[in-house]
C-alpha cells in the first residue's frame, strides 16, 4: 500500500483539525457564546499544527522528547478555558462546558495532528453529542431530583423567617441555608436548598415564592 506524503497528510490533518473545532465551536455559538464557532477553529487548528511541527523537528533532529510541545498545549490552553468561567452575582458558576469544549477542541488538534483519525473522529462525536443530545438527557435528570437550590433576595430578616414559615406550611424541608450578604441591617441575600416530596411541583413552586411578602427576587441555581 503506498504511503500518503507527509505534505498531503498534514493538510489533510488540518483540514480534519478545522472541522473538529468548528463542529464543537457551532454548538456554542449557537447558544450565543463569545467562545464559539471561531474560536474553537483557532484551538484545533493550532494545536494540529504544533503537533505536526513538534514530530516534524523529532523527525528532522532525530532527537528530543516528542511529547514535549503537546503537553505544553494541554497545560496552556487552561488558561483560556478559565477566561470563559464567570461566577455571577447569585454565586452561579457559567461557562464551565465552554472551558471544556475548549480544552477539548485543542486536545482533538493533537491527535488529529499525531495521525490518530478513529480516536479523533470517535472523540469528536462524543464531544458533539455531550454539548447537544446528552445537555437534553442532563437536564431532564436534574429537573428529577428531590433537592432545588434557589437564591432568594428579601427585604428584611423579618421577611426571611416569614418565608422559611411558610416553606414549612407546605411541607417543604430547609436542607441547607447560607446567607450571602445583608444590606444595611435590613435586606437579607440568601441561597437555599429545599428538599420536596413532589419533585414534578418544582417548576411549579417558583412563581407561588416569587408572591411572597419581603421577596424582593427568586431564582432557582
């Protein structure tokens, strides 16, 4: 069997490593991220290539440590990834799975530019279908679990021990209380953690919270 020459096999490698980041990067543009279809492009498509150039020097000096300049690429990109992570005001943590992706995407360059194609192609369609079909089958078992974490902002502590009687009106369990923050002595910052009886009544509770006297802003985590 002929061998492919290494020029065409490079290119073919990149062409391979452009669609692998553009395939992860689609599904995060879409979803409206600043990381995204672009971005993912650059991190595949770089990393392939220092890839190649990494076993191109090991070819041409016929010395050295081939794993070197790879391992410095996955330590690296880390970096980038925690760029995307953002912890909002409700103590919410964002754009782990971007963090992620784009990790995942600079991990693909490299075996793609190693010449593995059944690894890569296989991992590039985990990945797709972790960020698409699989978040579908995530969130359909959270929805499922008995505990729901809420971050509730309330007027007063007055308001805070009302509401918590009222939790227990309906039979719903504090299982974990933190105060965030106070505001002026008066307002009160709280995340809590309830434990239902009817998970299907979740979705459902939240507009009943949201009427309370004192809650000033709810929201689940």
């Amino acid at each position: 069997m002929k061998m492919i020459p290494f020029e065409v096999s490079e290119i073919l490698r990149l062409a391979l490593a452009l669609a692998a980041g553009g395939i992860i990067g689609f599904d995060r543009s879409a979803k409206g991220f600043d990381a995204g279809f672009r971005t993912h492009i650059i991190v595949c498509v770089s990393s392939c290539a220092i890839m190649l150039a990494n076993l191109h020097l090991f070819a041409t000096l016929g010395a050295g440590d081939p794993t070197r300049m790879p391992a410095q690429v996955i330590s690296g990109v880390g970096f980038l990834g925690a760029g995307c992570i953002l912890v909002t005001s409700q103590r919410r943590i964002k754009g782990v799975t971007t963090a992620a992706g784009l990790w995942a995407a600079a991990c693909l360059g490299l075996v793609i530019g190693a010449g593995d194609y059944p690894v890569a192609i296989i991992a590039v369609m985990v990945v797709y279908l972790s960020l698409t079909i699989f978040r579908y089958v995530d969130e359909q078992v959270i929805r499922k679990k008995k505990r729901h974490r809420y971050y509730v902002d309330l007027d007063s502590s007055r308001a805070l021990s009302r509401f918590m009687e009222f939790l227990k009106g309906r039979g719903i369990r504090v299982t974990d209380l933190e105060v965030l923050s106070q505001k002026n002595g008066e307002g009160v910052v709280v995340t809590l953690t309830l434990r239902l009886k009817q998970p299907c009544l979740a979705q459902n509770l939240l507009p009943e919270f949201e009427k309370q006297e004192g809650v000033v802003y709810i929201t689940d985590l």
